[in-house]
C-alpha cells in the first residue's frame, strides 16, 4: 500500500493520465494547467533551459478548456496541443521529461483554473504514489510565466535544507520594464506587485504566524502534505490562495528566496480576479493602485500581541479581551458572532500553546482578508505607494521617496534578504 492510495480513491477526479513510467529518482513534478494560452512555449522554453538536479524532474501541462468554450478557442487549443506534444518530444530528455495532457470540455459549474491545476497535482501525486514517494515534491507554475536558470537546483537546495517543510513559497519578480508590455502595464505591475509585497510585509509586521505570498506559479508542496491537506480545490479564481492556507496551518511552510520566477503583467478578463485583472482595470481608470489603510494593520498588531502574551484560561480573559479589541476589528468581529467562536476554541484547547495554534489557524489570512475589505469602510484605502512609505517609516528604514519602482525594488530586497 502506496502512501496516497486513500487520497487517490477519496479525492482524485481522474489519474493514470501518462502512461510511461515514472524515473525511480523522481523528485520534482512541475504543473502547468493551459487555458487559451499564448504563451506556453516559451515557459516551456524557460523550463527546458534550467540547470540539471541531481534528481530527475517531470512538467505536466494541463492544456484544458470549458464545455461552453467558443468553437475558436477550442481549434486553438488543439493546435497547440498538437504543438506541445511535438515540443515535448523534441526536448524531453532522460532526466527533464516533458508532457502533455489534455483536459477537454470542463463540465460548466467547475470549469477553470483550479480544476485544471486540480487534475494535473493529481496526476504528479499518482507518479509518486507508484514510486512511494511521500517527499517528492510538487511545483506549481503558470503558462505565461518564466524562471531563473537555477529553478530547480536552488528550489532543491531548499528542502534539502529544510527536510521538515511542508512546502514553500518561490520567489517572483515581474517585469517592470521592457518592450514586450506598454508603459502602462509595467506602470500597474509596479504598483500590484508593491501592493502585494506591502500586504505581505504590514502582515508581518502585525505579527501573525503564517504570512506567506499565495501566487500560483510560485510555490511548491511536498506530495504527503498535499494529500493530508485534501489536495487542490476547483475554485473558478484564488484557488493558490485557498489551498496554501491548508499548508500553512500544518506549521512548517517555509520561502524559497534564492531562486526567482517571472510572472507575466499582461492584462487578462480569464479570471475575476488577481493580476491580469488588476492590470486591466488600472489601464482603464487611469488611477493610481490603492492598498490596505496601515492603521488596519496597526490595530492587528495591536490584537495580535494581545493574544499572544494573555492567558485564555483566567476568569476574566474575555471581560478583558473585549476591552483590548481596537475598535474596527471588534466592530468586524461583531458581525460575525466572535464571543462564541472565541469560547469554542478556548474549550477545545488543553493549554495556551494549543488555544494559539487553534485560534490562528481560525484567524488565518483568509479571515483576516475579510476583516481588512470589512475595515475599509472604516479606515478607506490609500495609495499603495503611501501605505507602503509608511510601513517602511515603523520598520525604522528612513525613506522619503513615494516613487512606487523605488519602494517595490526596497521591498524586493527586504524579502530576499
């Protein structure tokens, strides 16, 4: 018995999709799911041009398309399916192989990129489950995006220096100059990628335990904690954003720094949200990218540090946690009910390690993304290039320039140091 017999029986759609075997040093399987996508074989190309790994290495790509897709984009689509599978053979080698699934007519209610990506992490979890592999790890990418040379070897490197880590976050920059985009689009990635550099970075600083990027063409999952985690969702949109958080509450994610992926900043209307989305918008406004007020962050901190020195279990800890809530957060927690919420997790935990382990993986990044949408009306937001400035101000680094190119390549080297 194989370590993702159960998953594969429970919660796999379909597996068994290639059918030549395995290398026995399979390490890394490397996902693409394909979507009227222009751009694949130059990911392709970046792939095919990473340095060699002492293991061997597997890319899927999931060319798919909806059942109620035009009859163009279909034609499309299987032009360059039969492209790719030519590719593929030309540049597998024994130790990087390459290869091609097809995902046609995706029923309508679960069509897009969360079942796509879905169907080709289970196919890398059926491969290692014939080797038994529990540590081979799963790499999710994206088809419009590129990476370093050192992809793989660096990614590699990592877990070998962290052998207890459920999976890791690979660092992403994308372009902000060029010929390939207009000046408008390099002027809105600049200020999305700040904007989720700030979030990442005012998360932090508030103090919570599990602040990690969720960018779907940069990150990696041990083949184990995928399974135990329930694998891949189908959400339509955000699907990295849900299931990283299942990682991250297992304790032991981790970051990759010291190699780099290339997300493409092209404006796209595939998803209703992320950065194509974004890009589009900030084209057609004209406007300057908003962000998070910092005064929401401030009060997290504030509630965060609470939580973290207090003792749950004395007779006047609610009493005295309803008075140390700052005020938006206790107005966002009552619509939700929090003092019964708050009473569950105090009752199902043995002790205060545990009512802290409990209560943020209840108060985790997704719940406080709600607080923060629910905290605008409250405290409106701001130019990022502002909240960003001022982050930057509490963390005692003197910086006076709102430049946005300026702050986003601080930022940069913020996380990668």
């Amino acid at each position: 018995m194989s370590f993702a017999d159960r998953y594969l029986s429970k919660q796999s759609i379909e597996n068994g999709l290639i059918k030549e075997n395995p290398a026995e040093d399979l390490k890394f399987i490397l996902i693409i799911p394909s979507y009227n996508e222009s751009g694949l074989i130059k990911s392709l190309d970046s792939l095919y041009n990473t340095l060699p790994t002492e293991s061997s290495v597997e890319i899927i790509v999931n060319i798919n398309w909806p059942e109620y897709a035009s009859a163009e984009i279909v034609n499309q689509s299987q032009i360059l399916y039969e492209l790719a599978l030519e590719w593929a053979t030309q540049h597998s080698t024994e130790k990087k192989k390459f290869f091609i699934i097809l995902s046609p007519s995706l029923p309508k209610k679960h069509a897009g990129v969360g079942l796509a990506r879905k169907i080709a992490m289970d196919e890398a979890i059926f491969r290692f489950n014939t080797l038994d592999k529990p540590d081979g790890i799963i790499c999710s990418f994206d088809a419009d995006s590129l990476c370093d040379a050192d992809y793989f070897q660096k990614t590699d490197l990592h877990y070998k220096h962290n052998p207890a880590t459920d999976g890791c976050s690979i660092y992403f920059e994308h372009p902000i100059s060029g010929h390939e985009f207009s000046a408008e689009v390099y002027q809105g990635i600049i200020q999305y990628e700040l904007h989720l550099r700030y979030y990442l970075q005012a998360f932090r600083y508030a103090g919570h335990p599990h602040c990690f990027h969720t960018v779907g063409s940069s990150f990696s999952v041990r083949a184990d904690a995928y399974c135990r985690e329930g694998g891949m969702n189908r959400k339509k949109a955000g699907e990295d954003f849900y299931f990283l958080q299942k990682i991250f509450d297992l304790g032991n994610f981790s970051e990759c720094n010291t190699t780099r992926v290339i997300p493409s900043p092209r404006p796209s209307d595939r998803v209703p949200f992320g950065t194509g989305k974004v890009i589009t918008e900030f084209i057609e406004s004209g406007n300057s990218l908003q962000s998070y007020n910092f005064k929401l962050f401030l009060e997290l901190k504030e509630f965060i540090e609470y939580i973290l020195k207090s003792d749950p279990f004395t007779p006047q800890y609610k009493k005295e946690l309803k008075i140390a809530i700052p005020f938006a957060l206790s107005e966002y927690f009552k619509t939700i009910d929090f003092e019964p919420i708050l009473e569950e997790i105090i009752s199902n935990s043995s002790g205060e390690k545990s009512f802290r382990k409990r209560f943020f993986r209840w108060f985790n990044m997704f719940r406080i993304m709600k607080f923060l949408n629910f905290g605008r009306t409250i405290f409106p937001d701001v130019a990022v290039s502002e909240a960003a400035t001022e982050l930057l101000k509490l963390k005692n680094i003197n910086h006076l320039e709102t430049n946005s190119e300026i702050l986003l390549k601080i930022y940069r080297d913020m996380e990668r140091e």
